[in-house]
C-alpha cells in the first residue's frame, strides 16, 4: 500500500500524521486518552485496521480555476487554495474514481468554479457518499439554482461513472465556510444511497450526519451495544441520534427506542431507516437534545439505557444533569473528542457516576482523531440487598464502619462485574492490617482448606477499599 501522496508536501492537512508509521500513530492516541482519562477507569488499547487506508465513504472537493482550467480537490490546510487531485490515500478508491469523472463530465459542459470575490461562475464544491457495494452519491454545491446543462452533465456523468446511482443539486447561496446549504433538488435518482451497517440498511442523503469509516464503526457499535447490555425489556434513549444509527441497531435488542435529533432532515431520515428496517419500536423526535431530555427528566421519564454521541463540543451541563435525573441503569457515551470526553466523565463524576472502562477505537487512521465509548453506571447499594448490621457484634473498628461487606459487594459487582464472597473481602481486609471481626474469621478445623483470593478480585476490592477511604 502506498503512503506517499501528491499533495502532502503542499500541506494539503487532510492526514498530517501520514509520515508516522501505523502502530507509532496507536501509540499516541493511546498516551493521550491515558493522559486524559485514564484518572476515571482503565483506557483499553486502541483498536486499530488492518488496513488503514482508502477507508473513507464520504468525500469532499472544492472547485476553483486555475491557468483557465476547471479543477477540483481539498483546500491546502488554513486556506481556500484547491491542491488538484483526485487520488486521495483516505478515501475509497471508488471515490477517487468519481471524483475525476464529476471533473471530466463537469469540463465536457464547460462549467466554471464559483468565484466568491467576484460572484460568478457555478460550481463550489461536490459531496461524494459511497455504500458499501460500491454504489455512489454525487451532490453538486452549486450559489444558487440555476444550473444551465444539468441535464448533459447527468448523462456525462453515468456515462463515465455507472456506478453513480443519484445525482443532487444543493443550493449555498452563503459566504460561511459551510460546505451544504439548506436547499437541494435531485437532479437523477433517488436522492440518496443505501448502506448496511450491523446488518440494517440506512439511507444516506449528502447532509446525513454519517461515520465516514464503515468497518471501525461496526466494532465501534458492537462495543456501544455489548456495554448496553440489553435483554430486549429495556426503554432506551439515544440522544443526539442524527439518522437513527446507533437507536435503530439498539432496537432489535430493546423494548423501545427514543431518538432525539435537532435536524429536521436528519429525523425524517431517521424514520425513514425504521420503517426500511421494519422497526416498529422506534420512534424519533425532532427537537434539541438538551431541552428535550430536560423536558422528558421533569416529566418523569426513567429509560433503562442512555446513549450519549454528541458533536466534538461534547454534551451540555444541562443534559448531564436532566440524564442524571432520569437515573438510567447504564448511560453509554460515545464520544469523537477525547477532551470533551473527559469533560463530560468528570461532571458525571461528580453526580455519582463511575466510568467503567474507556474502549478507543481508531476510526480516523492518518488523523489525530480518535472515537471512543465508555460505560458509565452509578453505585446505589439502594438497588442491592440490604441487610441490618449491629457494629458491636462485628467487632469493627471506625475505619471498617465507613462500608459493610454488602456495600463492598455491590461496589465491585457495579463497577467490576465481579461477585467477590465475604472471605475475600476478609483476606484483602486482613493484608492491609483491617480488623475484619470475629465473624469472618478463618476456620478453626486444622484441616480446612480456604480458596484464595483470586488477583483480579482482590485488585477490585483494593479499589473498592479505596473508595471507602477504608485504606
């Protein structure tokens, strides 16, 4: 595989840790979610690909003219200058392969790149969104909706590119950075392209909020939904849901999913992908994320599950405190930025709740990005057994009366998915010179033979001991 592009050396920024060998890119994004979250819960080794290139199913180009010419490719990182190319080392090979037949068919109708100074010409960028068997979306970004040609730049196009299975025209008359506007018209097709992903189908349109790595996002979802845990009785909540993916892979393990999402488009997609899948136990609400969890946490709703991916911004104070509120049983968080991450752990930290573990997964090979999902689950011996204890007749010391067996118990089977025994306890106790009472004391026949405390388990009672402040 070659690992050498054109236009690195121009600062194109589009994979600045290209020169870094694979395993030395691991390497850092692993030191940096431990710097930054390894404080809250153990940080397993990032999940990397097999092969990190060509991964990309979304593609996006500039258009601009250069010596008289029409070109087409990314902006040189910080600036508007277009670095020609259609070869790009992260995208699909079959997007690379679109991309240079959008320039042909777009040359062969004589179309100009738009000239934000002087406000002419046609064309500012395209959107390309690939499935995974090989079928193509074009979108055309055009300043406004004349677009003289569009119907022999169609037939240009499927001509050279078959593969192509819609093409749309949107509309920015803006002069934000902003790549899509607000309006779009089909030019041919449907409008959008369909991909599997967990073995669902999802429409995707050029606006759908999308993982751009297919393979890494499925280990990504399998993780979210391992650490789910769901048995198929289970109220769910998927905040900040865009087109439904994580919800919809959730509901056939659920009794009922609620996705939130602002984007209007986003929602329509959303349950257009239920109705596809035949998921009659999702529904989907188009509303801001915080003010709707806000609004369902003072109504009273307690789903069982909450599933956090927000924007690289991460979460808000607000919709912390309204999940907080709601008093899930598992609250999983899938996060793109590893800062806001542990922003967001450390106010969860603060109203009770423990991170299980941190489970990286590299989605963004070349880059400096990094996903990860981690568990998060609040202690509440409440919700265990509850026994009443007389102090005097346990013979505990002050120290030992910050926590009862039980309580240690439900800590370490909450945070650990351990079940450790009173022995165990006792023998952790006894090593760190804790009086452990006369009624876990050790047998007296000279023959009895007492299993020991495995490692694993006493490292988590270790903890657990910590979290008294009993050691």
């Amino acid at each position: 595989m070659p690992t050498t592009c054109l236009n690195y050396d121009k600062k194109c920024g589009g994979c600045p840790l290209l020169a870094l060998p694979y395993r030395e890119q691991l390497n850092q994004k692993q030191a940096r979610l431990q710097g930054l979250l390894g404080g809250f819960a153990p940080v397993r080794a990032v999940q990397g690909m097999a092969e990190p290139y060509h991964y990309r199913n979304k593609a996006i180009a500039s258009f601009a003219m250069q010596h008289g010419r029409l070109v087409c490719g990314l902006y040189a990182e910080g600036t508007h200058r277009v670095l020609p190319g259609a070869d790009c080392l992260l995208q699909e090979e079959i997007l690379n392969k679109t991309l240079a037949a959008v320039l042909e068919a777009a040359r062969a109708c004589r179309w100009t790149a738009y000239d934000e100074d002087r406000g002419t010409g046609l064309l500012r960028h395209t959107v390309l969104r690939s499935s995974g068997d090989g079928k193509v979306l074009v979108t055309l970004v055009t300043p406004g909706a004349d677009l003289p040609g569009s119907k022999n730049f169609c037939a240009a196009l499927r001509k050279r590119a078959p593969w192509v299975v819609s093409i749309v025209q949107n509309i920015n008359p803006t002069h934000s950075s902003a790549v899509l506007g607000n309006r779009e018209k089909p030019l041919w097709g449907p409008g959008f392209v369909l991909d599997t992903l967990c073995g669902l189908q999802f429409a995707i349109s050029s606006r759908s909020f999308y993982q751009v790595n297919r393979t890494q996002t499925e280990v990504l979802y399998k993780k979210a939904l391992e650490l789910a845990k769901l048995t198929g009785r289970e109220t769910v909540v998927d905040a900040y849901c865009g087109i439904g993916t994580i919800g919809l892979c959730a509901a056939p393990h659920a009794k009922q999913v609620i996705g939130v999402e602002r984007n209007p488009a986003a929602v329509r997609d959303a349950a257009a992908n239920a109705r596809r899948n035949k998921l009659a136990n999702a529904r989907f609400v188009c509303a801001d994320a915080t003010e709707w969890m806000m609004a369902a946490a003072a109504e009273g709703l307690h789903p069982d599950v909450v599933f956090l991916d927000p924007p690289r911004a991460g979460s808000t104070p607000e919709c912390i405190a309204a999940v907080n509120r709601m008093k899930p049983k598992r609250i999983v968080y899938v996060s793109c930025d590893p800062e806001t991450l542990a922003r967001d752990v450390a106010a969860f930290t603060r109203l009770g709740w423990r991170a299980a573990k941190f489970c990286p997964v590299d989605l963004f090979p070349q880059t400096r990005h990094v996903e990860t999902v981690v568990l998060l689950s609040k202690l509440n011996t409440k919700q265990h057994i509850e026994v009443e204890l007389n102090l005097d007749e346990l013979d505990l010391t002050s120290a030992e009366s910050k926590a009862t067996y039980d309580e240690i118990k439900a800590y370490v089977l909450e945070k650990h998915g351990l079940k450790v025994s009173s022995l165990y306890i006792s023998q952790v106790k006894r090593k760190y010179g804790l009086d452990v009472g006369q009624n876990y004391n050790l047998s007296k026949k000279e023959d009895a033979k007492v299993p020991q405390c495995p490692p694993e388990k006493e490292a988590a009672i270790m903890d657990a001991l910590k979290h008294f402040q009993m050691i």
